[in-house]
C-alpha cells in the first residue's frame, strides 16, 4: 500500500486503542447456569439518593426485580459484527441488560446499524423493565469516531477556532442528529481531560479542547448541551483526569500511575467537572490511572475514595458513574473480567462497561453481580439506589 495509506492505517489501529471500553485483552469467562430467580422488594421512599439529569427529573422507582435483573441493570454489553447475537437478544428480553456499546466493527453501513439497533429495541420491548436501553458509543470527534461523520474537528480543533463556543455547540448539535439518525441515545464524550504539552496522551490525537481548565469546561458544556438538547446524553471523562498522562500513558495496555498533587489534580483537572455537571452532565466516566495523591494502590474507577470522595463528595456528583473498559491492561491484576465489574461495583460505580465484543463477557458479570448480591457481598441498597440513578437516565433519554 502507499506511503499515506499506511500511515491512515497506522493512525486508526492507534486510536483503536486509545478510545474508552475498546480494550479486549480477556477471555470472557464460561458462564454459570443462572440461580433460581429472587426477587427484591422495593421501598419506593422520597428521593433520598437524587440522580441527575438534564431535566431535573426525580429518581426513578424500581420495579420488582430479580437477582439477575437487579445485577443486569448495571451491565453495558458489546457483540462483534453487524447482527447482535441471540444470547444478547436473550439476556435483554429478561431484563439482564442496561445497554450496549457499539464499536467500529458493529458499523457495516448505517442501513445495517439501524437494523441491529431496531433488533436490539425489539428485544427491549419484551423486557419486563420498562425503560429504554442506553445504546451508546465513542464519538469525540476528528480521528476518534465510530461512526462516519459528525463531529468532524477533534476537541483541539473546536478549540482553537476562531469562535470555540459556537463550533463546540454546532458539533453537539450535528453529533446529536448522526447518533439519533441510526437510533443511539448515548455518546461517552465530550472528553474534560486537560492537557499539558502537545503530543502527550490526552493530546495526541486532538481529545482535549485545551491547557486551561476554564476553556475545557466552557467548550465540553456547550457541546453537551447542544448534544443533548438533540437527544443524546452525555458522558464526561476521565475523571480525575488524564490530562498529566504522558503520550504511551495508555491504560487500556498496561498499568499508569500519575503522581500529580492532589492540589492541581484538584485546581486544573477535576475542576472543569463541576461546570459540566451544572450544564446537564448525566454520566461520569472514571479514569483507570493510579493516583498515589488520592489513592496509593487502587485505579480511579476501583477507589470508593475517588468515586465517593472526590467525585461524590468533593465535586457533588449525583449522576450515573461508569466504568471505563473492563478488560484494559491497567486490570490485570484486579483478577478475572468479571471480577473487576464486582470490585467497580462494591467501589461505588453504577454502570459497568464489558467491551470483549462477546455478550459471554457482560453474562459473566451478571453472575458474579447477582451471586454477590445473593450471599450479602455486595450492599443492595447501594446497588438499588445505583439501579435507579441509571433508570432515571434511561427515562429521560
């Protein structure tokens, strides 16, 4: 192939790797004969435990579930090709599903991606949870897209045009309606991380809007407003950030520690989430960094410190948490796939994110979730009140 086909090549198989939940490091693990269904009584109190959303909608009610139906509603699937597997068909339809996550692969033509989208909705309509599905993807712009078309500038470029504001919101806009036009209501995007240098990780391929903190939480709030304005909710990543990240940080293939003190994670890269949140914000996606200034041993996405501390607590997120891909290389030693869905889970993350392209891999962990919530390993009331922040979040989209 030419000189320039090659580097286009070169550049996608990159970005493959850079993008969140593309990680597929993991064998997806057998999956055990589900446990003779219980079911869980819900109180249905006042709201005590608030999700967000741009509406400002109440929390929503629970209705009676299962074990599994309890564990599935925190479960994000992936399949691999153009037609969605009956065994992720099956496990929608008993309502052990919460959405799915397409990726590049899924994508033969939009034509195509509508078909399996609509199969996937069918599936949903014979649930007996009664919600839509969060049916998402990455879609940041400029190289790092799934599907075809808008947003065609990255983050850096929307950032340095002459009026970022309005090239921010006209992306949101034009993101909303690709999405919507092949029935997704989910983007894990815009991305907050603030960079440092040019090239670095957060850098290199155009992902951040800018340097300066303000900048980056004044462009990603017109863009998620815009965005969601047309339908499609909005996911912020990375928290606490990946902006310190130098270029091979990668998480997604091994383990990265960033010792940035916890005053400038705090001052530069945390701060441009509270904005965020004010402008509608739903869902926040947590970083798989180690940071020793917030917490010495455990990634962000697995530290009740950070989700409950930092995020929860310090920044006063009351929206949906998820996980960043299960079966990134910075996991490898938090155990099975599955294994990490249940540590995220007991950390405090809401939605977990199984990207092995295989629905073997999100029944897994629907086991491992429902089996903890069996034995007592796992809190239900935490796990409740996660269920219907993502309710919630399903209802309003």
């Amino acid at each position: 192939m030419s000189g320039e086909k090659h580097r286009l090549v070169s550049i996608c198989t990159t970005v493959a790797l850079l993008v969140a939940g593309c990680g597929n490091t993991s064998t997806p693990e057998p999956v055990p004969p589900p446990a003779a269904p219980q079911t869980t009584s819900v109180t249905r109190a006042p709201n005590a435990d608030p999700g967000t959303d741009p509406g400002r909608a109440p929390v929503a009610p629970l209705p009676r579930l299962t074990l599994r139906q309890l564990a599935g509603q925190r479960v994000i699937y992936s399949y691999k090709g153009a037609t969605p597997p009956a065994s992720l068909l099956e496990a929608i339809r008993r309502g052990e599903a919460a959405g799915v996550i397409f990726f590049a692969g899924n994508v033969r033509s939009r034509a195509k991606l509508r078909a399996a989208v609509a199969k996937i909705k069918k599936a949903n309509s014979e649930s007996p949870v009664k919600a839509p599905l969060l049916l998402m993807t990455d879609q940041e712009g400029g190289p790092v897209r799934r599907l075809p078309g808008a947003p065609f500038q990255s983050a850096r470029q929307m950032g340095a045009s002459a009026n970022p504001a309005a090239t921010a919101a006209k992306a949101g806009r034009d993101t909303a309606a690709n999405l919507r036009g092949v029935g997704l209501n989910v983007n894990l995007a815009p991305v907050l991380d603030v960079y440092r240098k040019k090239g670095d990780f957060a850098d290199r391929f155009g992902r951040s809007f800018s340097k300066d903190p303000k900048k980056v939480a004044a462009l990603a709030s017109a863009f998620l407003k815009a965005q969601q304005k047309g339908g499609v909710a909005a996911t912020v990543k990375h928290f606490p950030g990946l902006g310190p990240a130098p270029t091979k940080a990668n998480t997604d293939l091994r383990k990265v520690v960033l010792k940035t003190p916890a005053a400038v994670l705090r001052s530069v890269d945390e701060s441009p989430y509270g904005p965020a949140i004010a402008a509608g914000a739903p869902m926040v996606m947590l970083s798989w960094a180690v940071y020793p200034a917030l917490d010495k041993t455990r990634p962000a996405g697995l530290s009740q410190k950070i989700i409950s501390g930092e995020l929860r607590g310090r920044v006063g997120f009351k929206g949906v948490t998820i996980t960043d891909a299960l079966e990134a290389g910075a996991l490898k030693k938090f155990g099975s796939v599955a294994t990490r869905g249940l540590l995220a889970a007991g950390a405090g993350m809401d939605l977990l994110l199984f990207s092995a392209q295989n629905p073997a891999a999100g029944l897994s962990g629907v086991t491992v979730l429902a089996k903890a919530l069996q034995e007592g390993k796992l809190d239900k009331k935490r796990t409740e009140s996660a269920v219907r922040r993502i309710l919630t979040v399903r209802r309003a989209y």
